[in-house]
C-alpha cells in the first residue's frame, strides 16, 4: 500500500522551507479545517433547508444565499482566535474584520468563502478561494495597507473545490499541489503533486451568452477559440459556472478561462483580490499565466478592497494569444 502525504506534513515542510515559525502552517490548517466544515454543510444542505436564498444583497449588490452566509461565519469563526492572523478580508463583507487580541498578528487573509454558491441548487460545483499576506505594518491592528497588497506579495494561496469529491490546492511559493479529502477519516492526502498546467491542449472556459456585451476585438477573440482558428491549438468549449471548477479543470487538462471585460463594464466581474489574484498566484507557480487582458495580474496594485478587473488565466499559449487578439494583434 502507497504511504501519501498529508497535507499537515506538507505544511510544515513548506513551514521550514520559508524559515519561519509556525505561523504559516497553522494558517494554512485551520483553511483545511474551513474545507472540511464546509464540505459537510453543502452536503447536508438540501436536507435540512439550506439551499436558496437568504433575503437581502452583499456588498457587491448580489443577491445572497443561504451558503453565502454560512460559509462566510465558518472561516470568520475558524480564524476567531488565531493569534498569528491580524484580519479578514471577505467577499461577502464591506469592510476588512479585525480579529480581537491579534493586533499583533503577522499575516491577514483574503478569502472568498463559497465561490460558485449559485450551483448548490442543482448540485453543480462550487469551491473557496484564499490568499495569505504577510502584514505590512509591524505592530498595532491591521490597516487597510495590509490588504492592499499586490498578487506578487502573497505568502500563500489557494482553493478548496467541493464536488465529487473535496480536493484543496494551493502553493506557499514553490509547488503547486492537490489534496484529496479522505471523508472517512477526515484526512486531506496528497494525490497530485507539483501540479504543472499543460500546454497546447485543454479547453476555453468563458460565458459566450455575453458576447452582445463585449467589444469587437473581445467577440473576434473568443470567436477564434470558438472556431478552433487559435494558434495556440484547437480548444473545446466547457464553462461549469463557477470559478473554481473551471481553473481547476484548466490547471489539469490546460486550455484558458477567460471572463472579459465589458463594454458598459470594463472592469468586469470578478474580484482581483479575492479570486483574481490568489488563483492568479496558483496559476502562475504552476507554469500558467494571468492577465487582465494586458496587465498581469499580479502586478496590479490595488486601490480598494472590492475592486474587480477582467481575467484571462491558464496556459501561457492560450493567454498570450487572447492578449494579442485582444489588442488586435493576432501574431
């Protein structure tokens, strides 16, 4: 029988890789715990009356479902009492949350607790996303300044995908690697190590219901992936509706996820510093690329705690030639 790591014994090797405490590690298991929590919750909520909506909208004006809400207490509950994390930034909250007696915490976490929550209702998958930042200021509660950090600054980063089975990724600056929940025993294992985004191969995952509301050069980019005209090679089409669902199928089988900008909104949908940037940072230590369409997202600065930017993220190939098509360039 195969002896396979674990993801705590993998924490503490990248613990000692970073020269430091303790206190990367920790976090990082107490997000194992948040996975674990929620893999139970979304598999109980269609009995016991958690599925649809709870009334009111989040800060983004979205209409939020009962999960929303659960999952966001569950990491706010987990992360309650853990002195080396200073603060929280949610998708599902306007404003950071301080941690009580961890105004001495070195690191703070962006999170968005239940990506995809719109799939519950039919069983579809649906996933977590983190990023973890060593603070900015020394001493004292964290300050907005400590958020507002870009991508390239990330200790760590990672998602958690529930559905067929439960699998968190993520890296701390060296390898990617997956881990498959044990449900039996409660146990994360590893069961793809050094994950490496393939190249020339893959699908393209984009919501093609909103090409009235893009641009001409965004319509004649996603009509050459379509068409299988694309330089990079031809690619299927496959767009599961949540985040996480698509880049993990796009971290293993390559290809590209793209969520452009639009032509009322060129900002686009997505959150850069609770989705864009964490999976940009897993993308990238993985061998893929993440744009915005021209910037890497990685290098973005940002400006403010809900700040959205489009995102094209997958293999080098396929984001490069989305950059040049979307600049009118197609060599």
């Amino acid at each position: 029988m195969t002896t396979r790591l674990t993801l705590s014994e993998q924490f503490f090797r990248d613990q000692a890789s970073h020269n430091a405490s303790g206190g990367l590690s920790s976090v990082l298991n107490r997000f194992s715990l948040v996975a674990r929590m929620l893999a139970s919750e979304i598999m109980r909520a269609g009995f016991v009356g958690k599925l649809g909506y709870a009334g009111g909208t989040n800060v983004q004006g979205e209409d939020v479902r009962a999960l929303d809400v659960i999952s966001n207490d569950a990491v706010l509950q987990v992360f309650e009492s853990i002195p080396m994390v200073a603060g929280i930034a949610s998708e599902e909250m306007e404003d950071v949350h301080l941690l009580p007696g961890c105004e001495n915490g070195k690191y703070v976490i962006t999170v968005d607790p239940l990506d995809g929550s719109g799939n519950v209702d039919v069983a579809g998958q649906m996933g977590t996303i983190f990023g973890i930042y060593r603070r900015v200021t020394t001493n004292g509660k964290a300050t907005l300044a400590d958020f507002l950090q870009p991508g390239r600054d990330l200790v760590a980063a990672g998602y958690v995908l529930y559905g067929p089975c439960t699998m968190l990724v993520y890296s701390a600056g060296g390898p990617v690697n997956g881990f498959t929940l044990d449900r039996s025993i409660g146990t994360f294992f590893l069961t793809h190590p050094n994950l490496r985004i393939p190249e020339g191969e893959g699908s393209y995952s984009v919501n093609e219901a909103n090409e009235g509301k893009w641009d001409t050069n965004t319509q004649a980019m996603v009509r050459a992936f379509r068409r299988q005209e694309t330089t990079c090679g031809k690619r299927s089409a496959r767009y599961a509706g949540a985040l996480v669902g698509d880049f993990h199928r796009t971290l293993l089988k390559g290809g590209v996820y793209m969520y452009p900008g639009e032509a009322k909104k060129p900002e686009g949908k997505l959150r850069l510093l609770y989705e864009n940037a964490p999976l940009a940072f897993v993308c990238e230590k993985a061998g893929g690329a993440a744009t915005d369409g021209v910037r890497r997202i990685l290098d973005i600065q940002p400006e403010k705690l809900h700040q959205r930017t489009p995102l094209y993220l997958g293999s080098k190939g396929d984001v490069e030639e989305a950059g040049r098509r979307l600049t009118g360039a197609t060599q």
